[in-house]
C-alpha cells in the first residue's frame, strides 16, 4: 500500500491504487503520492553523491 495526501484539504490516506479523487474532500486531481522514508533516504543520498562530483 502506498501514502497519498491531498493537496487541498491535506488529508492522508493509504490506497493501493491511485485514486482519482479525495475520499475525505472529493475533489478530482488533487492527489500526490507521498514518499516513503526509504525513497527519501535515497533521494538525498543521490543528491550528495553528486554533489561531490560536482566539486
């Protein structure tokens, strides 16, 4: 399952598909995928490792 939130009314929820609309506010398009601590770790990892090529 994965963390959505909703950006206009900021409510978060697990789903194991992408929803089209909130299931709090139902409004249409508003859902974002929200990244787990892992891809976060990975994400910054990455971002340093080209930061020292880059020097």
């Amino acid at each position: 399952m994965m963390q959505y939130q909703c950006y206009y009314c900021k409510y978060k929820f697990k789903s194991s598909k992408t929803p089209v609309k909130c299931p709090y506010c139902e409004k249409t398009g508003t859902i974002t995928r929200l990244k787990s601590a892992n891809e976060l770790v990975d994400e910054v990892s990455r971002e340093d490792r080209e930061d020292i090529r880059e020097v």
